[in-house]
C-alpha cells in the first residue's frame, strides 16, 4: 500500500525558510512524476512543482526563483525548499505522485493516484 507522509511545515515570518518533507513508503514503479500542491482557505488546489523519475523540474510561475524540489532517492523522500517566503504562500501543502514517467501534465491532478494529508504553512508579514 502506498503512503506519503509529509511534515516540515509550521509558521514562519515573511522573507524566512521552510522545507518541506514528504516520505514514500509502498511505491514500486522506478518511473513516476512526483508533485507538491498547496491549498490556501477558500482556494483551489494549486501546483507548486514537480519532479520526475528523471530529474525534469516543473515551477508554478508564483513560486520559481524562491522554491526547489528535489528527491532523495536513497530515502524515498521527496523534499520542496521554500525561500523567501510570503504571506500569500500560508496554505496546506500536499505532496502526490503517478506513475508514469513524465510530468508534462503534472498540473492535472485527477491523474494523481496517491495523496498525503498534508502539512501546513503559514507565513506572518
């Protein structure tokens, strides 16, 4: 059975750092797109970013230059560092993945199999 576990997240003041974990357990396929999304009170779920099997890196335009994803294989964990962080970043962040080996359509989240349930981060100004 899959699971993805994430944590790292807590309250930060403005232009601070977070990095948020997100451990793998019960997953098999070698070939996978794996995502964050975040969902702020009274907002739809958003991309954040995406990393491939591969390596293929994927930013939403409101985070690029701030946030980094990236995967240690060794330890099943995919991780998201987030800088300079901003009051508008406040939202529960969730980390998912496919099966499949691009993630050309990694903002499609119906093709997401698995989910965690969350962790969240606020931002204070």
């Amino acid at each position: 059975q899959v699971k993805l576990v994430e944590s790292g997240g807590g309250s930060v003041q403005a232009g601070g750092s977070l990095r948020l974990s997100c451990a793998a357990s019960g997953f098999t396929d070698s070939l996978y797109c794996m995502s964050w999304f975040r969902q702020a009170p009274g907002k739809e779920r958003e991309g954040v970013a995406s990393i491939s099997s591969d390596g293929d890196t994927r930013y939403a335009d409101s985070v690029k230059g701030r946030f980094i994803i990236s995967q240690d294989n060794a330890e099943n964990t995919l991780y998201l560092q987030m800088n300079s962080l901003k009051p508008e970043d406040t939202a529960m962040y969730y980390c998912a993945v496919i099966p499949t080996r691009s993630c050309a359509w990694w903002l499609w989240q119906h093709l997401y199999n698995f989910w965690g349930q969350g962790t969240q981060v606020t931002v204070s100004s």
